[in-house]
C-alpha cells in the first residue's frame, strides 16, 4: 500500500500564490525599453521637451530602422512605474514609441492612464496594426511604409478612415522612386484631407535639399520633417 505523503498548508498556499500573482498583475505590465527626456525630434511637436517611452519589440524589420536595439532588450515593468518616472521630469508632453508599442496589448491602457493625469499624449506606430483601440485623446503618428522600407505589404490600409486632424500620417523616403510611389499614394488615397502628413527623409540616404527640392517642385500639401535630434547628438540612444 502506497504511504500518501501529507504537504504543509503553508507550502500549498505559496504554491498557489506564485501561480496567481502572474495573472492578477499582467494586466499592468509591460516591456520597457527605455525612458528618457530630450527634445521631440519628429512630427509637428518638433522641438517641444518630451518625455519618452520606447516599448520593446516589433513584428517589423525596416531596412532604414534606427531603433534596432528596441527588437528585444528591455525590462518588464508596471505601468504605474512607468509614470512615477516620467512624473520626475518636468513636461506634460510624452511620446509613447518602440519598436511597435501597439504589438503590446498593453499599451493601450498606459496611453490611456497619461491622458487621464493630463498628459499631451503622441504615439508612435509603424501603421501595420491596428489603430482603433487607441485612446481618442492620443496623437497618433502613422507610418506608411514605402517599397524602400521593405515592409511595404505590411501596410494595414482599414487604419486610414479612423484617423483625424489631430493624427499624422508619415512617410520615410529613402529614394527618389519612394517619394514617386508616396506622392501618387497621396493623391489617390487623398490623404492630406485625412490627416496632416508629413515627408522624412531616411537619415543619411536623401538629402535633406534635395527632398526639398522635390516637394517645393510639386507644390505637395506636406511638412517636410527631418529628424532634429540627430542634427542636435548625432545617431545615439537615449536622444
């Protein structure tokens, strides 16, 4: 006859409590990057002191990707942290950027949380996933991705009807045949009535001038931006 073998009540209830905790706090966690303050580089908040919040991962791999790093490093954190932190800087604007923030689910509720403490709130995202659960008071910038991106399939074409005024489309050209394919999708897709949008060139493979050039040509309803804090640090982390 087998001897049953009697387990502490004690040990079954740590047992259990290590199986729950992970559940019960999930909800509240995420993948953090990195923190940091520095003066908004993009889109039309160009300039203005900016906390931001880079997110781990993406499900993308652009050729031009100056975030490489943001793939998989990173350290799980609760989203109250996450705004203890950016509390200690003194700005109410904050930029919520990855990687692709949206490919963890819970962002939404971080990006929620900061417009309920008052926060101006963007959010940037690659425009491969989908944008509609995204709180109404955030300033999404989107990305189109261009044939030179090598990521251009993964274009999510239904994001394009839930934008507004207050969201921003964004192209990175990388050539002049992607300025091309950009400008023919703006006319046929109409997209200046959607949203602002806004024309980058890829960091060291268009020159600034000669994007210029092309725009002022065509008389293109676009802002033309380039990325200020690279002409400030040059290309590093935490800028």
């Amino acid at each position: 006859m087998s001897t049953l073998t009697r387990i502490p009540a004690a040990t079954i209830r740590k047992a259990e409590g290590k199986r729950a905790t992970p559940a019960s706090v999930r909800v509240n966690m995420l993948r953090i990057n990195e923190i940091f303050f520095s003066l908004q580089g993009e889109s039309s908040r160009v300039g203005l002191p900016t906390v931001f919040i880079r997110l781990t991962g993406c499900p993308l791999r652009c050729d031009y990707c100056d975030t490489a790093y943001a793939f998989h490093d990173g350290k799980t954190r609760t989203i109250d942290d996450v705004i203890a932190e950016v509390a200690q800087h003194k700005t109410k604007t904050v930029c919520v950027t990855g990687g692709e923030p949206l490919a963890q689910k819970n962002c939404l509720t971080l990006l929620a949380k900061l417009c309920d403490l008052g926060y101006s709130v963007s959010l940037e995202t690659s425009g491969a996933i989908d944008i509609s659960a995204v709180d109404p008071r955030v300033s999404r910038i989107v990305d189109i991705k261009t044939p030179g991106s090598g990521e251009v399939d993964k274009n999510r074409w239904e994001n394009l009807p839930l934008l507004t005024r207050d969201d921003e489309i964004k192209f990175v050209i990388t050539s002049e045949a992607d300025y091309g394919w950009a400008v023919a999708l703006l006319e046929e897709k109409k997209l200046a009535s959607l949203a602002p949008v806004l024309f980058s060139p890829a960091f060291n493979e268009v020159r600034y001038e000669q994007l210029a050039t092309w725009i002022l040509r065509d008389g293109l309803r676009v802002r033309m931006q380039i990325q200020l804090h690279k002409i400030i640090w040059g290309e590093k982390r935490g800028v």
